[in-house]
C-alpha cells in the first residue's frame, strides 16, 4: 500500500480509523471503532490493484459463508466490503478484535507449556475441522495468523483464535493472483502447496503441525530462504526432538508426514490431542500460575531463602531452648552435600557449643510447705486413733501404759509428728 489511513479517517461510513495494528504484503490492519455498535474491531484493508478485484464483490455466497462461522478458535468476520480498485473506497473486511500478542510474538519469548501447546491443538484443529466440513481451506496457518486471548483458567496461559480464516480462500477464488502463484508463508507451507498443487484440508493439518512443534520447542523446523525452506520439506521430514514423549512424537509424525493421503483429518487430531491433554492433566501438571510462581523462584539469588542464613555458616544452631525448638529453614550453601540447590534442612536447637554439653543432675526437689502439712495430719489423724484405741483395749479409757512408737522421721516432717505427738499425749 502506497500510504496508511491516517487516524479518524471513516471507513465504510461507520468504522473510524484509531490505530495502526500491522501491515502484510497486500494488506493493513487497524484498530477501529464500529462507531454505531460502540465497539473496537480489527479493520483490515487490502490493496488490490488488478482489474479482476470488483469481482469479489459478486462472490457475497463464500462472504456470507466466512461471517456464519462460529466457533471460539475462530476470529469472527463481522462486515466485508469489496469495492475493486476503482479509485473509490478500499475492500476492506471488518473482525473481531483480540487484544493479545501473536503467537510468533509468544514463541519468540521462549517454548511454551506442553498442556498450553495441547490446549491450543485441540482448539485449532477443532476450528479446522468446522470449515473443513463447509468447503474452505485456510491456507496460511502461522503463528502471525494466531492471535493469543488471556485465560481466565489458572492452569492455562491462553486461548488462541485462528485469524484470517478464508481471506486466502476469498482471493483465490475470484481469480486474484496469477496462474501457479503460490498462496501461503514459505515456513509452514505443507509439500503439496510447494509443488504447487491445489491445497486441500491435509494442507492446514500439516501447518498446524509445524506450528505445534515450534510452539513446544521454540526452533521453526524449516528454517532458511524461500528455496531452502521450500526445497527442504520436498525431500525431509521435520527433525522432531527425541525427548519428546512417544504421544507427542507420533502426533507431529503423523500431521507431517509428506503424503496428504496418509495424515490425520483435524478431526483425528483434536481427539489425539485431547488425550494428551487427559495424560499431562493425570500426570499432576503444574497450573500456569504454579509455573509462573517457579519462574520467579528460579529467578531469585541463590543466597535469598525463608529465613536469612549466612552461606559461611550452613547449619544455624540456636542457642537457647524456646517453646519453637525445631526451625525448618530453606538455605543455599556451596558447601552442602545434598543435590539440590535449595536443600530444605531441619535444624533442631541446641547448644552453641560445637559438642554437647551434658545436663548437670537435678537434685531432689524440696516438698513444699502443703505438702508437708497434708502429711502431717494424715498422719496425725492415724495417732489419734491408735491411742483411743488402746485406751479402749484397756478398759476404761485410761490411756496404756506406753505410748505408740512412730517411726523416726527427719527434717520438718519429723518435727511436726513429734510436736504432734506431744500434744495428744497424757
């Protein structure tokens, strides 16, 4: 395009031009208003210079086709408008706005989780399979052409929507590009496209494949020029990493395999998909927050733990018994022997001394007073009654002739029975 649509410019007299989104070879995209909805919507307008462009105003069958479409994974199509190049107004097609990167954007930041890939698998081939089922073919699956929704779920990081769905298919059809032009991204073009042969529903199956195991490994699996790319994927197969589990390997080997005949429909793919889904949910994946917390962990200096400990002194000894006598405290020290990093040590307190000290022998403990005292008249009790007793035996109530020997006792409890014993004796 010669030049861009300045902001405030009205487009189709309803949506106002705010800001410029991104530019491709034969289009622009914009953020715009749908002035009478009050809404924000992606407005993408396409240079189209030929003469055969005023056709694609009499194809508003495969128009209509594209905005019935519904389905979460799919960016919905709201308004078309193709005018030709005329001089007039620009053919512009009106969509849903998704604020989020792309996913070229994601994958440029680092691989992504392997239940986000499985979730974003199981979303596009199910779009896929819906358009699929009407007759259309995408065409150009990429990760430019994936657009990333925040989750609302903690256990996942997005939900991705397929955009551009059709656009390829719309041009195509109204005879836009020359014979034998080749519609698509080098890097993601499926064998058949290379050769140039008509692309059917196989094609999109074997782009999303490539798309997957870039998102799960981080390298594009084609890289090079046009040629190079190109040329590559007519004698090889995509390297795919010999860590990854048997589930995964077979998926990406089945979606890339060079003869179209021979890869699952999309169908098959969000089935295979969701069970590696199932397996990763039952092997106790780790929820996107978890991760992200993990992240931040790693993150952290090896000296930064719980509790502050000085890597000069690895093993912390508290010097004073107290109520807490077993600290648990998560310490980094060069000198541990453990193979973690953040060795998690329980230390229980102890004397500073790098022996211990033997507790000295505790003595008996002197009785208390009221003690003394209960035992006393208990025992008092027992006098009183071995002394009318005899007087009794004796006959008469004269007291016996001897009094009751007690057993010696020392201390203050032998002075209180013999105080006692005085007291009551005749």
């Amino acid at each position: 395009m010669d030049s861009s649509l300045t902001p405030g410019t009205v487009v189709g007299g309803r949506y106002t031009v705010e800001a410029l989104l991104g530019r491709g070879g034969m289009a622009e995209v914009y953020r715009a208003t749908d002035v009478p909805l009050g809404r924000s919507v992606a407005l993408k307008v396409f240079s189209v210079e030929t003469e055969g462009a005023a056709g694609i105003g009499r194809e508003s069958a495969e128009i209509q086709f594209l905005a019935s479409l519904n389905h979460h994974a799919l960016v919905t199509l709201f308004d078309a408008s193709i005018e030709g190049g005329d001089g007039g107004e620009p053919s512009f097609l009106v969509m849903e706005l998704v604020d989020g990167p792309t996913l070229k954007e994601r994958i440029a930041a680092g691989p992504i989780a392997e239940i986000d890939v499985a979730q974003m698998v199981v979303d596009l081939a199910e779009a896929l399979h819906v358009v699929h089922t009407g007759g259309v073919v995408h065409r150009d699956v990429k990760p430019a052409n994936i657009l990333l929704n925040p989750s609302a779920l903690p256990a996942v990081e997005f939900r991705a929507k397929l955009s551009d769905f059709g656009i390829a298919y719309l041009i195509d059809s109204t005879r836009l590009t020359m014979p034998g032009t080749v519609i698509g991204t080098a890097a993601y073009l499926s064998p058949e496209q290379a050769r140039g042969a008509a692309p059917g529903p196989a094609a999109d199956v074997y782009s999303l494949g490539l798309v997957a195991l870039e998102s799960l490994t981080g390298v594009r699996a084609f890289e090079g020029n046009m040629i190079e790319s190109i040329s590559a994927r007519l004698v090889s197969d995509p390297p795919i990493p010999a860590d990854l589990a048997p589930s995964w390997a077979s998926l990406f080997a089945g979606m890339t395999n060079r003869d179209p005949a021979l890869r699952p429909t999309a169908l098959e793919v969000v089935e295979r998909a969701r069970s590696i889904e199932r397996e990763l949910y039952a092997g106790g994946v780790e929820s996107h927050t978890e991760r992200e917390a993990d992240d931040d962990a790693s993150a952290m200096p090896a000296a930064t733990v719980a509790m502050t400990v000085p890597l000069e002194e690895p093993t912390r000894v508290l010097a004073t018994p107290s109520d807490d006598a077993t600290a648990v405290l998560t310490a980094s020290s060069p000198t541990s022997t453990t193979p973690s990093d953040d060795a998690t040590a329980v230390l229980t307190a102890s004397n500073p001394a790098s022996t211990p000290t033997p507790m000295p022998a505790r003595s008996r403990p002197a009785v208390p007073r009221r003690v003394v005292v209960a035992v006393a008249g208990v025992l008092a009790a027992a006098v009183v009654g071995a002394v009318v007793w005899g007087s009794v035996a004796a006959g008469g109530g004269a007291p016996a002739s001897e009094p009751v020997p007690l057993p010696t006792n020392e201390g203050v409890l032998g002075t209180h029975l013999d105080e006692l014993l005085e007291s009551v004796t005749p």
